[in-house]
C-alpha cells in the first residue's frame, strides 16, 4: 500500500535541525519561497497555530483546501485530514508532516468489514463522518462532520435507511435531535471517550458557576450534563458568548488555545481525562505528533507526500463533494 511504503521513506524526519536556525522564521520563508499554504486543525500543538494561514474543525479546514491557490498543501492535523485535502486537491502536492500521525476512530473503520457492513443494509444511504480512511470515504454516499452531521442527516428523505459511520455516540446524538433511526457503526474517539465521567463530576462540583460544554463525539452521559453541545468550531464561538465567564470544556484540549486567545479575561477549563497525563486533559497523541521540527523538515523535503489510488479518489470526492453542496 502506498500508505506503507511511504512510512519507509520517512527516515528524514528524524534528521536533525541544523544548528543555529530560528525555526519559526525559516518555515514562514520556506512556506513562502515554495507557494505552499499551512493548514492546522485547533488540536495540534499552539506554535504550530501560530504560524498556520488557516486554523479551524475538519469542516473549515476542508473547505479551506478547496480555495487552495498555492502549489503546496501542510496539513498539520492527521492522516485522514491530508487525504481530504488530496482528495479535493488531486493536481497539488498534499504533506503531512508526520505520516504515523493517524486516527483511532479512523482505524475503527476497517474498509473490508465496512463493506459487510454495507452489505446488511443494501438499501442504506451511507452517511460517514469525515474521520475515516480514504477508503470508507469512497464506500460512502455522503460525508458529514460534526459541524452538519444533523444538517447532512436531514437532507436524507425520511423513507430512507441511513448507515452512519464510524463514531457511534456522534450517531447516537444525531439520532436524538433528528429523531432518524440510524444503523450506527460501532467505533469512537479515543480523547473524548477518555473523558473521565468522575473527575468531570468532581470538577464540576469544585467550579460549580462553569458551564460544561462538549463535542458531540463525547459518551452520552457527559452530553447528557452539558450546557451546549457543538463542534469544535461551535465551542470556540460559544464560550465567547457575554453573560458568562467561566467554561468546563469537554474535548481535545488543543482548542484551549484558540478559546483563551479569543476570551482572555474568562475562565476556560479542560474536562479531566481517565489516564493521567502532564496537563492532566484528553489530548490526542496523533495531532501531538505534529511538531515545529518535522513541519520544517515537511516543507524542506516536501515530504511525506500524500497520495492516493485514482479510484478512491473519484468516488470520496463524490462524497465529500455532496457534503460542501449542503455546507
């Protein structure tokens, strides 16, 4: 698979920085010498932020490839997030700057038992969410992410089956506000399952004027608690929100940069997770992965360079293509 043979090739990344270099200043001039454009997704690591032409949710960073008119693509996120970008991009070259930087609700999604899947409810319209593998997102009738999952749902005509895959309690929300009936795959996220429902009690219990606000990829009985419920684009608008100062934020922890840059003067927590950790938060290992080092080593080399089977890529463009015409 190409997918692993380009892991062979990523010796690189483990090259050293030459001495002496600001790093921040020679990835802005190597980005501009190379008409390349960097794109990170809130959970990724603040320095990378900083630097980042767009920063946003799996929604907004999708469409913000789309506009794409540079040549070079930097997805600072995860694997299935520069397979997006390729997939709408197939005539740019798309880097990632970690190619292990993967996804566990990805994986969840094993293309051959999904196709089983699929075979249990041939008459199912296939709604995926934007964090799967290519693969599934060519199995797929239309992509959603958490930002219009119940929008994307509801353009569906209600005589119809829906299979909604791979995060189940995103699935369960969506059932409830839509009140749709859905065959929901069994897969989650690692960080927001990670969320501890005692810790969160406690914390809550100790900041009793919080808020607790959650993305939806959270266990129903954390959502079941929140004050909002909203994706990660939709937390950073709503703890902006006056009349209130201080929030318990219930996700990849990454976001609370972006919220405390935006409402300095308010209180902003991040939910407790099961495992302990230096901050003590739910963060995601493979977002982590993205670090200044190897994004400088990514726009040197122009590598790890993203590409994909002709095939997978027509049929998830349909796909992601049917979700930007209802976003």
């Amino acid at each position: 698979m190409l997918f692993e043979k380009e892991i062979e090739r990523v010796g690189y990344l483990s090259r050293s920085i030459p001495e002496g270099i600001n790093l921040q200043e020679e990835i802005i001039r190597l980005k501009k010498e190379k008409n390349a454009v960097i794109l990170a997704h809130y959970y990724v690591h603040a320095d990378i932020q900083k630097l980042a032409d767009h920063i946003g949710d799996s929604l907004a960073l999708a469409q913000a490839s789309k506009k794409a008119k540079h040549d070079i693509i930097v997805f600072c996120g995860v694997h299935f997030m520069a397979e997006t970008a390729k997939i709408l991009n197939p005539s740019k070259k798309v880097i990632l700057p970690d190619l292990h930087a993967g996804c566990s609700l990805a994986d969840s999604a094993d293309e051959i038992a999904f196709q089983e899947f699929k075979n249990q409810h041939p008459n199912a319209v296939v709604v995926s969410y934007i964090n799967c593998s290519a693969r599934v997102k060519a199995m797929s009738d239309i992509i959603c992410t958490s930002s219009n999952a119940v929008k994307v749902v509801e353009s569906i005509p209600p005589d119809k089956e829906i299979i909604f895959a791979p995060d189940q309690n995103l699935g369960k929300y969506v059932e409830k506000v839509t009140g749709r009936k859905m065959h929901i795959w069994n897969g989650s996220c690692i960080v927001h399952v990670n969320i501890s429902m005692d810790k969160l009690n406690a914390l809550m219990q100790k900041h009793p004027e919080a808020e607790l606000i959650a993305h939806p990829e959270c266990l129903p009985e954390i959502l079941e608690k929140a004050h909002f419920i909203g994706s990660t684009k939709s937390l950073l608008e709503y703890v902006q929100k006056p009349g209130v100062d201080s929030f318990i934020v219930a996700t990849e922890a990454g976001i609370l940069y972006k919220m405390r840059e935006s409402v300095p003067g308010k209180t902003i927590i991040a939910a407790p997770a099961i495992e302990s950790n230096s901050c003590a938060c739910s963060e995601c290992p493979y977002m982590k992965m993205n670090t200044l080092e190897k994004l400088y080593n990514a726009l040197y080399y122009e590598l790890p360079e993203i590409n994909l089977a002709e095939d997978i890529m027509q049929g998830a463009e349909k796909a992601l293509n049917n979700m930007l015409l209802i976003s």
